[in-house]
C-alpha cells in the first residue's frame, strides 16, 4: 500500500523539527496583506519596495531553478517568486517539502513579471503552519453535501462563493444594528437559559444546572424578557438572539437559529409594519445598491415599501379555501376534519395553520403582509376592537417565506392570565405559566409593538440561497464518530 497523503506530509513536518525548525511558530512578522502589497507596487517608482507578506499556498509551479507560488490571505491572493540564486540551498528544501495548504511569511522587493503580474521576489521566507490534509482541489472531489456542511472548513477554502455569502451576513447583521441604532433602540442582552421556556409555542431543549440543582431551558424566544424591560422604562429595545427549539429540520428549520426581536413602547402592528418594511428595504439596498432581491423561485422581489396587506382570513379564501369564523370553533375544526387536513382537530390554532399552508401559503411570492389572525393563535397579542376572536398581529412572507411576525403586545394583565391558564389546560401544562411575567404586567407595560425577524432567512432571501443550511456557518447534523489515527483521504489535490 503506497503511503497516504496525510503521512507524506506528516514527514515533511518531521523533516523540518528534525533542522530545528519550528513548523507552528507563534506569531508572524507580516508588514502588509496581500492586497496591501499589491497596492504598494508602481510602475513609475525605480525605488525597490520591501513587504513581509503571510498567507495559505494555494498554487506551486516550478521551473527548474525557480519557483512561483500563490498565496492567499483574506484579502486576497499574491504571487511570490523563489529563486536558487537568491534563496541557495534553502530553495531546494522549499521546493521539496512544501505543499499546497501550508502557510508561509515572505520577505522580499515587488516587480512586475512579464505577464503583468505583480509578484514578491522572495529573499527570506519561514514557515508558519505545516497543513498535513490536501485541500481539495476542485469542488466535484466534495459533491457529498454532508461533507460541505460537516466540513465548512473545506467548504470555504474550495468555494469563494460560500465565503461571500457569510461575508454578506455579517454586513446584514451590521446593516441591522445601524438602522435600529439611529433611529434611538438600545441592543440588550437577555438569558438565554430560562427556568421557563415561553414566549412562543416550540418544544425546548432542556438541561440541568448542576450547583441550584435545577432543570433549565433554553430559550425559544426572548419576548418575555424584552416586554420586562419595556414595564421597567426602557422604550425602544432590540436583541440579536440565539433561539432554540427542539423540532423539526428542513430548507427553512435548523434547531439553533438567528432571530431579531424588537419591542417599541407606544407603538402598535401597525408600527411595526412601517418598521418591518422600512429595515427589510433599508438592508436590501445597502447590500445590493437597489430595492430588489436576487431571483426567488424565478420571480425576483422588489421590496420597496409600501407592501400590499391581507388579512389571514381573506389569504385562505383566496386560495380557494372556506370562510372561517375564528369566534365558532367548532365550526373550524368541522370543516378542517371535512377536508381531512392534516392537524389536531382538538387545537383550534393547529387547525388555522393548516388551513393557511393548503389554501394561503403556497401563493405567497411577497412581499406581503399577512395581517389579523385568529386569536387563539395568538396568546401574546392583543385583540382588534370590533373583530371577535381577532388579534392584530402580522406575519411578512418574502419569496414564499415566511420572514417575519409581530403583534401589537397584550398589556392587559388580567386577559394575559386568562388566556395563559386556557392555553396551559389545552395542553395539560398547568405549572408552565410566567407569573413573574404577569406580575410584571400588572406593574403596568405601556401600549407597545414587537417584531420578530428570521436572521437566516433574511440572508437566504439577500444572498439568493436556497437552504437555511447554507447561511449557518456549522449548521445543527447527525454526528458522525471518526478515528483520525486510521482515516484514509477523502479528498485530494
């Protein structure tokens, strides 16, 4: 069996200890990026400029007694040139042990080759990483998709595309930040693990806190907390949070997600409707230069405000589906088991969802506000006077996602209980209330508004991205038991 990959350069490594190199020296010299390099170059100057230039090899080709090689950094790529009579015999050690992968630190003058190329003309170089694994070398050697996800290293160093796309959110987020910033919201930060997981109806993770001796959750949504901080003076607050919820996995469902949350005292849904379309464009334009989406499902996106509004109800009718009165109940769960819907006929709001994904949802291309829902799919918000069993709460839908939802808040303390205690005897929970919550509202929290944005999918719609895998950098996979000791290659060169 001819040697691997891995153990041909782990020699390599061993090689250079044994010439009392270190193959992982702590720190690098570096005077300037590669881009900064290639600026610093100018063909009118005769004067020899000097760098210090650090980066990944990508690229090797030899000629005899010279080299050229290609570095990269996150600033880009450069090209260096190693000489004989430059280096000596140092050069016939570089050009034998070093490999596609490893990190090296170059000093030397910038020229231009004949083909144009700005290049460093090496005189010292050093090692900083020996890479014992290959990269791979085109993206068909990791079409395994388990790997592009398990592996996100190789993903990034074989897709400049993916990089981009995490470059962008991190541009999103901060887009965010400024927008909310200026126009006075404070960010907060709120616990994420919780003696009670509430704020949103989802199945937690649970886990133990081994010195108080309790079970704690983590959250499913931070609304509760943000809501105590509008009772306790603050006005306009926001988090950029984790959420978790112990369900299901799909294109538009990882476990941990990315949600902002927005809560405006003396506010209402409608509020948060200018709010929503106001951010969502805002971010559109300044990752984009323009008011439109990259092309979703074929039909590209404008997202210029304002957005057309349909209540809950009518979206169903329109699809084809029957006109549901949300004060009879029993009327609903008549016509969901007619229909033979796939839902608890025993939940009201379980059967409301399933007459919006057959008759509403596949409709939705956006943006669009989905506005007044029924009320028992909506504990949280408050109702809309002269509409029974209405709330005025709002869901957005963006290239048939749905982005966002918001409510304008229930302040009334008394309704709150009520509805808590209906919702926790539904399901058999009556021990999983926030009284702290209520006591909190009974201190009084002033009429409000609170929105809630899907961080990820938001970057799916910015990025053009068809999976909600594609813009979390280590998305929640089945683990996979490795014994590296033994691993052969998987991918190559």
């Amino acid at each position: 069996m001819s040697e691997s990959e891995y153990e041909v350069r782990c020699a390599k490594r061993d090689a250079w200890i044994a010439d009392d190199v270190d193959p992982y020296p702590p720190r690098s010299e570096r005077t300037h990026s590669c881009e900064e390099a290639r600026n610093c170059f100018s063909d009118e100057t005769t004067k020899a400029v000097s760098v210090t230039v650090a980066g990944r090899v990508r690229a090797i080709r030899g000629h005899g007694k010279t080299m050229f090689l290609t570095i990269e950094d996150a600033s880009g790529r450069i090209q260096l040139n190693f000489r004989f009579d430059i280096l000596g015999e140092s050069y016939r050690i570089w050009k034998k042990r070093l490999d596609v992968g490893d990190f090296i630190e170059t000093t030397g003058e910038l020229f231009r080759t004949k083909t144009g190329e700005i290049t460093v003309l090496a005189r010292e170089v050093r090692l900083l990483c020996k890479s014992l694994e290959p990269l791979p070398a085109k993206w068909h050697g990791l079409s395994d998709v388990e790997i592009r996800f398990r592996r996100r290293y190789l993903d990034l160093l074989a897709n400049r595309q993916v990089k981009e796309i995490f470059e962008i959110r991190a541009r999103v987020i901060k887009t965010i930040r400024k927008f909310l910033d200026d126009r006075g919201f404070v960010e907060v930060e709120t616990p994420m693990m919780q003696t009670l997981a509430g704020g949103a109806a989802a199945r937690p993770f649970r886990t133990h806190h081994n010195t108080l001796d309790i079970d704690l959750f983590l959250r499913i949504a931070p609304e509760l907390y943000l809501k105590r901080l509008l009772v306790g003076g603050f006005e306009r607050v926001y988090e950029l949070n984790r959420n978790f919820r112990n369900e299901g996995m799909d294109r538009n469902h990882n476990p941990e997600f990315t949600m902002l949350e927005v809560y405006e005292a003396y506010g209402d849904y409608e509020t948060m409707m200018n709010l929503t379309e106001e951010l969502i464009a805002f971010v559109v334009r300044e990752i984009h230069g323009r008011e439109t989406l990259p092309e979703q499902e074929g039909r590209p996106a404008n997202v210029a405000p304002p957005w057309p509004r349909v209540p809950f109800l009518k979206a169903i009718r329109d699809g084809g589906g029957p006109d549901l009165d949300p004060a009879d109940l029993d009327s609903v769960r008549k016509s969901a088991e007619e229909r033979a819907l796939e839902c608890d006929l025993a939940d009201p709001a379980a059967c409301f969802d399933a007459f919006f994904d057959r008759y509403a949802e596949p409709y939705l291309v956006g943006p669009v506000f989905i506005t007044d829902f029924p009320l028992v799919m909506s504990p949280l918000a408050k109702s809309r006077p002269g509409s029974p069993g209405i709330v005025e709460r709002f869901e957005v839908f963006i290239g048939g996602m749905e982005i966002a939802n918001a409510f304008t808040e229930l302040n009334d303390p008394r309704e709150q209980e009520r509805r808590f205690l209906e919702q926790a005897q539904a399901k058999g929970t009556p021990g999983e209330i926030d009284w702290d919550y209520i006591r909190a509202l009974r201190v009084g929290m002033p009429p409000a508004g609170g929105l809630g944005i899907g961080i990820d999918r938001l970057v799916m719609l910015v990025t053009g991205t068809r999976t909600i895998r594609d813009v979390i950098l280590f998305p929640t996979m089945r683990p996979v038991q490795e014994d590296l000791r033994s691993e052969k290659d998987e991918v190559g060169e």
